[in-house]
C-alpha cells in the first residue's frame, strides 16, 4: 500500500478489464436478442461466449443498462433526448 509525502494513502483507479466499446456492443446485442423469442433463451451467456466476456459480467452490465432505461422512462425523457439536453447546456 502507498502513502504520500504527507502520510495519508494514495488510492488508485482499478483499470477496467473490458473497453467501454465492448460493454456497449456486447450490452447491445443481448438486449437486441431478448427481443426475438426465438433468441432470447441463454442470449447472456451465448453474447459472452461469442465476445470473450464474461457471463455474469455482461449480466451486470445489462441490468445496469435496463435499469437506466427505466430511470429514463419514468423522467419522461426519451433516451437520445437527455443527450441532447445536455449538450444543448455544455455549448
């Protein structure tokens, strides 16, 4: 464990195992199969296996993003609206 100069510990980011690029797609395509009953049954680990993730990892991020979406849906704001919003506020 590290410590500064003045004693108190320096804590460092954990590097992230999986690129955000991958989560996104990944993340995609499981809920693009969910729709299609036919795919829909074993769709996370299928994804995983396919991408080199794993399981349970993508399960995380797929909760994850289905529960944004419904913090989204109960605003009222459509889900490419709050991007706009904001950078409608950063310019």
């Amino acid at each position: 464990m590290e410590t500064s100069k003045t004693g108190g510990l320096v804590v460092m980011a954990a590097s992230k195992k999986y690129p955000d690029e991958l989560r996104e797609r990944a993340t995609r395509l499981v809920v693009e199969a969910r729709r299609d009953p036919h795919a829909a049954s074993g769709a996370i680990r299928r994804i995983a296996n396919q991408l080199g993730v794993h399981p349970e990892a993508l399960r995380t991020w797929v909760k994850r993003a289905e529960n944004d979406e419904e913090v989204r849906a109960a605003d009222g704001i459509a889900p490419g609206e709050r991007l706009v919003r904001q950078s409608r506020h950063a310019v």
